[in-house]
C-alpha cells in the first residue's frame, strides 16, 4: 500500500454557524475526507502538541504561526489544514489552508450559496480533493495563481488576507483579481491579474525598501560621512561631505562623521519616517 503523508488538522473555526451537531457533523466529514489521502493525527495528539507548544514558547513570542509551526514539529507532520465556515448572510464562505513543511502555503475558498448541510459537504469534498498529496488540481472555471515575493509578505485578494508568501491560490478565472501584498519596512506591492480557466500562473514580486530623508550636519562642515561603515558617495563617486541630505532605508543604522584634525563623532540612527 501506498504511505500516506503524515498531516493534522487544526480545530475549524465557525462564525454564526452555532449549531454542535452541524459543527459535529463537517468536523468527522472533514477528517474522513482528509483521511483518505493523509495519515492524519487524532485530536488528542494535536491537543497535546498545542499545549506542549504553548510551555515550549515563550510568552512574547506565542503568536498562532509560531505555536502551529512548532506543533508540526512536535507531531513530525508534512502537512497543517487550516478551516474556516463563515455564515455570511449571503451562503457559507467555506476556507481551506493547507500549509507544508517547507511553509508553502496553499489556500481555496468557495461560497456555498443557499448552503446546507449536503451542500457544504459537497463543497469541501471538491476543495480537499484539489488539495491531496502531489500536483493540486484546478477545479472547474477556477485557475492557479503561486505568488512568491521577496521578503516574505503579507497576501491580501481583493482586500482579503490570504496568508503569507509563497502562496498557492485558487481564483476565479475571467474575474479582475487584485493583489496587495505588505511587509514591514518595505513599500507594499500591487497588481491586477485576470487569468483564463485552467491557467497557472507564477508572480514573484520583489519589495523595496522603504526610505526616509535626514539632514545630517557638522560643526565645522565638510566631513565625511560613513553610514554602516560605508562611506556616503555622489553620483560621479566623490565623497559626500555635511551638510548632506541623505535618503536611508527604514531600520537602524551606525552613523560616523570624519575630518580631519577632529575626533571621529559616531550616532546611532533611527529612520522611521
């Protein structure tokens, strides 16, 4: 027999759906249909591993990713499927995340109008077998969007959080989709996609930095000046000499003033603006 990639399944998360026995109900359909393509680990194992995650991280550092990451570790797993089931109003925004070792993330979405219990089984059962071990499959009127991006960045489609790069998504083809991505530090990116049914597209994006202007002057004037241990130079390489505006990547950074017959002034600098 064929082995099995070992996965967990996260307890799903339900908004306006209160009902135990239809959470009951999608919950074991869930595991069953996981089941046939996952070894998939039993609650109690995963309950174990969040609590022994939660002694294992420090208080500051206990974030939801960092506490999952660390129970995939703990249960040795390939893959984490994250669910959630929206009442919306309108139908069931069914969510399915799928998160591999290597931390590539694959996401579909689907709203089940006019949703029922049979419905939403329904529903699911299409989306988790386009999620099965090996080359995901592209359902019908759908196309496959891989987003990657330098650094690692927040996604959001449509003005909707996605998860972070890289990313597997599931979109509607024929359908203008806007992209943002947004990390700290860096200026967000965006772009509009319309893909045809069955394409599979890859975006890698990569970020600038985002800058911030400082005057930076002596007394006297004319010294050299040194950012990070590296002396600042124009555009025809000649040494910038205070006063000076320069324009600095956000962060830190290590400031050094020199001229000669004068002691060496150093500052620490914070751009944030």
């Amino acid at each position: 027999a064929q082995i099995k990639p070992t996965a967990m399944l996260l307890p799903i998360y339900f908004v306006d759906l209160d009902k135990k026995s239809l959470q009951g109900s999608l919950n074991n359909f869930v595991k069953t249909e996981l089941s046939n393509y996952y070894d998939l680990k039993s609650e109690k194992e995963v309950e174990q591993a969040r609590d022994a995650a939660v002694d294992q991280i420090s208080s500051e550092n206990c974030t939801e990713e960092a506490c999952v990451k660390v129970m995939g570790e703990l249960l040795d797993v390939e893959y984490t499927f994250s669910l959630e089931i929206i009442d919306t109003g309108e139908g069931w925004d069914l969510s399915v995340v799928r998160q591999d070792i290597d931390s590539v993330t694959s996401r579909r979405n689907e709203l089940c109008n006019e949703c029922s219990l049979s419905k939403a089984r329904k529903s699911l059962a299409g989306i988790l077998t386009a999620l099965r071990p090996g080359e995901m499959l592209i359902q019908r009127g759908k196309a496959s969007l891989r987003l990657e991006s330098t650094p690692r960045s927040q996604v959001f489609l449509d003005g909707r959080e996605q998860g972070k790069t890289p990313l597997d998504l599931s979109v509607n083809a024929r359908v203008p989709l806007e992209i943002f991505m947004v990390a700290e530090g860096y200026n967000d990116f965006a772009e509009e996609f319309t893909l045809k049914p069955g394409e599979k597209r890859k975006k890698h994006a990569k970020l600038t930095r985002k800058r911030g202007n400082i005057r930076i002057t002596s007394n006297p004037p004319k010294a050299s000046i040194y950012v990070d241990g590296i002396l600042e130079m124009d555009d025809q390489d000649k040494a910038i000499l205070t006063p000076a505006d320069l324009r600095l990547v956000y962060g830190q950074h290590e400031l050094k003033l020199e001229l000669e017959k004068y002691e060496v002034a150093t500052e620490t600098l914070r751009i944030n603006k």
